[in-house]
C-alpha cells in the first residue's frame, strides 16, 4: 500500500508550499554557505514530521502562514540537530548521502548547524505565537537533553527498559509531539486539545523509534547503515534490552557490558544481533508498538472527525509500524 500518497492527500498544496518556503529558508548567496545548504536541501527525505503539523493544523482548523512557519521552524531545528549530531557521532553518511562534516569538516558543519538553528529561530518568530516561540525553544533544549542523556547512558552499567524509553521521549518523540502540539496551536486549539495532540505524536514518535531500532537487527541498503551500527556507537536498543532481561546468559551480559564500554568487535555484535532474534527480542519491539499504535487510533477515534483527515491519519501510523526503511 503506497501509504504516503494517502498521507498527503488532504494536504498536497499545503505540503507543496511547505517545501518551497523550506528550501528558499535554506538557501544563501554566499559560496561555501551555499553550497553546504544545497548539500543539506538534496536529501528531501519524506517530510513525516512537516506532514503531522499540517495535518494536525487542518484537523483543529485551517492551514495558515503560522502553521507553515512553525513547520519549517521545526523542520531546520531538526536539520541542524542532524548536522550536529553526525559531528558528534562521527558519522560518515546520513540518508545514503555523506555527512556535512565527512563533506566538509567538523568546523564547517558546527557552524552551518548553527545558521540553521537561528534561521529556525528566526522562523518561528514569524509566527507571532508566543506559546509556539515558547514550545519549540523548550524543545530545543529537550533534544539536547536527551543526546547528553544517551551519551551518559552508555557509562551507565544498568540495562533498563525505563531508560531506554527515557531517551527516546527526549530524542525522537519529542519531535512528534512538538509537531502535533505546535500543529494544534497554530489553529487555536483548546488547552486540552493540544495536550491530546502533543500525546499522540509522542505515542507516535516512540514506535517510529523502535521500528528504526529494529533495523538496526538487519542488513538493508535502503537503511545505509551495517546491521549492529548502534552497538557500534554503544547503544543498547530494546530488542536487546529484553533479551538480555529475559535470560540468564552471563556471556551475553559480559557482550553487553563490551558494548557500552565501546571495546566490542563486529564478530561479537554478529553474537548479540543472533541472540537477540533468537530470545524474542524483534517480536517483543513489534508488541509494544502495536501497544503505542492502539493509543494512537484511540487517538484519531476521539479526535478527528473529518474522514480524508481520519483517513490521512490512520495511514501515517501504519506507515510508522509498517515502514521498512
């Protein structure tokens, strides 16, 4: 089923001139700055969280100029997070295409992530909401937040389901949730609504987040990245973290430990990744977010009336557990 097209159907135009004002916030006269930015601009992507705020706008209301600024705002917030992040990580590609800094270099992309940062400043500002400004300001610092807290997480020896979830409320459902609060808003939603809306996207940022931590237990070019790249990176996603749980294997624990301490080998993350399939750790991922994917259909039951939005809706939470890159 060709799930985005019935995502955007009720918001093509809408969608449409997202984009145009997107790529004209990330263009620049400059010659090194512009080309970085058109380097930034090439790789698209799918434009799920964009889609959420003008779905989320068109279900309390109308798209409007307020909408669209806050969607790019959030779109370059998340942009030059990206940029920053593969910095951090040392990462050499992001979405097939090499990174700014392996581009270019670390100071380079340092510096770029920071003009997009205050361009997305700069658009929110448009919006003349002072509760937007506010919401995407805190948000800002809660993806700070949560990188600091998953780079201290790999110091800490506990192996705990709490604190996965921790750190992906802070890293990637954040983001939803923003996008459908700041959606809400921006068409005068009530207190209440906004708060329904703000729990949906994190509802749906937290399986978007465990279906790309899926990945990560099998080899897929379409992903761009080696199957075991978190362990890699010395991260223990839930697959593993319920295995590890589950089971009294004191070999694997010492496997995990190597994984945090960052001294694993590829041959021992083959180990983990057999372990992990084998003690039912992709399907205990899948039910929890067929869990996450109920709360968001009570959701779209209570909250959305319209059919094309409802319909919309529907699609881009079984695009989140269906998708396979």
């Amino acid at each position: 089923m060709d799930y985005l097209s019935l995502i955007k159907q009720p918001i093509e135009k809408d969608l449409s001139d997202f984009i145009a004002l997107f790529n004209s916030s990330l263009t620049h006269d400059d010659g090194l700055l512009s080309q970085v930015l058109t380097h930034i601009r090439q790789r698209g992507g799918k434009r799920m969280r964009p889609m959420l705020i003008l779905l989320t706008a068109k279900n309390y209301g109308k798209v409007t100029d307020v909408a669209q600024h806050a969607a790019v705002g959030l779109e370059l917030l998340h942009t030059a997070s990206l940029v920053h992040d593969d910095v951090v990580d040392e990462s050499g590609e992001r979405r097939g295409q090499a990174s700014v800094n392996a581009s270019y270099n670390n100071k380079v992309a340092v510096l770029v992530g920071d003009y997009i940062l205050s361009t997305a400043l700069l658009h929110v500002s448009y919006t003349g909401n002072q509760q937007i400004v506010q919401y995407l300001a805190e948000l800002g610092r809660t993806l700070a937040a949560g990188e600091i807290l998953q780079l201290s997480n790999i110091q800490n020896q506990e192996i705990k389901e709490e604190v996965y979830y921790q750190v992906i409320k802070q890293k990637t459902a954040a983001l939803f949730e923003a996008c459908a609060a700041i959606g809400a808003l921006s068409a005068g939603a009530s207190a209440e609504e906004v708060k329904a809306a703000g729990e949906f996207g994190q509802n749906l940022g937290i399986m978007f987040q465990i279906r790309d931590d899926i990945f990560d237990y099998f080899d897929s070019k379409e992903i761009g990245k080696p199957t075991g790249n978190d362990m890699t990176e010395g991260k223990l996603t839930l697959p593993v973290i319920y295995a590890l749980n589950n089971t009294n294997y004191e070999s694997m624990q010492t496997l995990a430990k190597k994984v945090k301490a960052g001294t694993i080998n590829p041959d021992e993350i083959a180990v983990l990744v057999e372990f992990t399939k084998q003690q039912g750790g992709i399907e205990y991922a899948e039910k929890r977010m067929q869990e996450f994917s109920q709360l968001c259909m009570q959701y779209i039951d209570q909250h959305v009336k319209d059919k094309a939005i409802r319909d919309s809706l529907t699609a881009y939470v079984d695009y989140v557990v269906q998708r396979n890159y």
